[in-house]
C-alpha cells in the first residue's frame, strides 16, 4: 500500500505532435521495440496490473477498501470477466465503483455485464455510472439501470448515495460528460458533513469541480485508457473528455482526482506500454 502523502507524484499530461513528429517518433519507437522484443512488450501490456494505493478523503474517520474498475467493453477486453471477477473476489474490496464503458452494446454485452456486477461481494455496495459507450450502446439509461439494479448495484447517474463508514460517505455519480448531461450541483450542494467521492467517467470534470466545489473530495474516472498506445510513454492521443489528463493521481484546489487506466480497447485491438488497470 503506497500512502501519496501531500506530494503525490504528478501525473503524466498528454502532448500533441505535427504529422511529421508523430511518424518519426513512431517509426522510432517501432524500430525499438523490435529491437527490444517488441512481442515481449506487447504481451506485458495486454497482462493486467493491479495498482494499490492510498487516496486520502478529506473528513474520513477510517480508511476502507474500494476497487475502482472502467473500461472494461466488454467484449473488447484482454481479460475475460471470469478474470476480472477472480482478481476482485481475492482483494475482497468494502465497495466497488465502475466508472463507465462497461459494455459496448446493450442487446449483446450488457447481460454479461449485469452477470460481472452480479457476482461481485461489496460489502458497501456497488455502484455503477454512465460512460459514453453506455449512451451510444442502444438502451437507454432505464434500460441499464434496472439491469444494473436486478444485479445487486445501483446506478447513479446524476444521482447521490450515502454508505456507512464509521460516518455517512456521499458518493455522487455524475452523468457522462462526452454523451450526457453531468448535474455539477449534485458535487457542489453535497453536504459537508460528509466525505465526498464524485465518480465520472471523463476525467475533465474535474476542471469544472476542482474550481466550484468549495471544499475537499476526491473524484474517480477513466475513459482515457492511459492512452491505450503510449510506445515507451510517449503519449499521442486521448479521447475527448480527457481535459490534461492521461493516467494516475492529481490534485487541483481541494480536489485528487485518480483516473484509470482501465481494462479494454476501443479502435486498436491492443494496448502498448499501457496494460489494463484493476485499482
């Protein structure tokens, strides 16, 4: 367990390149890969990592166990959900917060989804929010929802939950920021008498948050995919919705805001130099 202290170590920004940039330090990197094992390479960053933490939560009287999971798409995961669902019934987390991308097409994905949550042991609960592959997935949010809800969890989408931790925890899951319509006031009214934790799938609402909320909190996302192609961490794309942020912790005001990198791909069938991420 790794305790960030008030100097957590910066998180790693995106940067752009030209055309020409792009192809010459990707034919680079191309090059060095063969010549250190590019297969090597490959397959380590298909391999899951487990990344434990401490994210400190202002107000919190004890510290609890949280697995945060996003992106997994099924079925465009390196992993199978038995894997997933082995890895997070050992680490025995208190509650468990998908943070969206859970599955890319409701008639076909979301049942298998539904099975994963289902099968979870969280003993605070688990929660469930929208990304934007659960918008473009064809259902809509009652669809999912009460999918989410035959499986034990609960959605929020521009809702609030409070779970037990020697002392209420707020919890607030915000809409997608790319694909929906996050309620910022949800974060902004919560009652102070209460830890805050903001799930949303798109890291850049901690721009708006980080500047509105006008005390301490910690916010979760994913929806970046660290990247998903960083060849020796060169970074060269990130969704929209990623705002300055790729992977990791950071801290802005009063806010720590934890993205991960997630479990699946979109576009490419693979990940490099960024593996799937169960924290």
């Amino acid at each position: 367990m790794t305790d960030i202290g008030d100097n957590p170590p910066p998180g790693v920004h995106s940067r752009l390149f030209t055309r020409r940039q792009f192809i010459a330090v990707g034919a680079a990197g191309a090059a060095a890969a063969a010549g250190f094992g590019a297969h090597a390479y490959h397959a380590e960053s298909n391999r899951l990592k487990l990344e434990k933490l401490t994210i400190p939560l202002p107000g919190l009287r004890t510290p609890f166990t949280a697995a945060i999971v996003a992106d997994v798409h099924l079925p465009r995961s390196p992993l199978e959900p038995a894997c997933i669902l082995d890895e997070l019934s050992r680490l025995k987390p208190a509650a468990v917060f998908f943070v969206g991308d859970g599955f890319n097409s409701a008639k076909n994905h979301l049942p298998p989804f539904a099975e994963l949550v289902k099968s979870l042991p969280a003993p605070l609960g688990t929660f469930v929010t929208m990304g934007n592959w659960e918008h473009n997935s064809g259902a809509d949010l009652e669809v999912i929802a009460r999918a989410v809800k035959g499986a034990r969890a609960r959605m929020l989408c521009n809702e609030a939950a409070v779970i037990d931790v020697d002392g209420p925890v707020s919890i607030v899951g915000l809409d997608d920021w790319l694909a929906g319509r996050p309620d910022y006031t949800l974060a902004e009214n919560a009652s102070h008498a209460a830890p805050l934790i903001v799930l949303s799938h798109c890291p850049v609402v901690f721009d708006t948050l980080s500047a509105s909320v006008n005390r301490g909190f910690v916010q979760l996302s994913g929806h970046t995919h660290g990247g998903q192609v960083v060849p020796f961490g060169i970074v060269f794309f990130t969704p929209p919705g990623s705002g300055e942020y790729v992977s990791g912790m950071y801290r802005k005001n009063r806010g720590t805001l934890y993205v991960t990198r997630g479990i699946g791909y979109t576009g490419l069938k693979m990940r490099l130099g960024a593996p799937p991420e169960l924290t």
